[in-house]
C-alpha cells in the first residue's frame, strides 16, 4: 500500500509536468516555425522585396517597349529607328558607326 501511494505521488506529477511541457514545445515551436509563425513572416517579406524589385524591373522593360511601339505605329517610320533595327537584325554597321568591343555578357 505505501509503496503504491509513494509511486503515485512521485511519478504522476513528473509524467503530468512531462506532459503539459511537450505539449507547450509543440505550440511553442509552431508559433515560431509553422505555416503563420515568425519566421515565416520575414521569409515572405524577403519573398515580396524580391517580387516587387522585379516587377519594377519589368514595368520599366515594357515601358521602353511600348516607347519603341508607339514611334513605329504611326503613319510613317522614323528614318533612325528603322535603320537602327535592320542593322541590329543584319549584325551590320555603318561607315562612320563607332564600334566598341566588349567581352560576352
């Protein structure tokens, strides 16, 4: 009878306090490392300066296309612009054009 008495007030709350603690862990690790936790929160902000770096690369890119666009699309084509486009698709250059070797890109 004592030896069962002393067993059950000694090991119960140490498997209680066993318990409550990994259970506190579990929620513990979650808030930080889980799908909403904190470091989530800096990798998605890390993840967002990155996107919004490249959408105002982007947006520029298609501003200068559409730059390029709108001198083609009217009734007659710039002179300049059109000689500039055949010797960018011919790889040819003119008499008195500067040509400057780089390394490749």
């Amino acid at each position: 009878m004592v030896v069962r008495t002393r067993f059950r007030s000694i090991f119960i709350p140490i498997f209680l306090f066993l318990l409550s603690g990994a259970s506190g862990s579990y929620f513990v690790w979650h808030a930080l490392n889980g799908e909403r936790g904190l470091n989530t929160k800096v990798a998605y902000k890390a993840k967002i300066d990155g996107l919004s770096a490249e959408h105002s690369r982007l947006v520029a890119v298609r501003e200068r296309m559409e730059r390029r666009i709108a001198m083609l699309q009217t009734d007659q084509v710039d002179r300049d612009i059109l000689e500039e486009e055949a010797k960018l698709v011919l790889g040819r250059i003119g008499k008195s054009d500067l040509l400057i070797m780089t390394g490749p890109d």
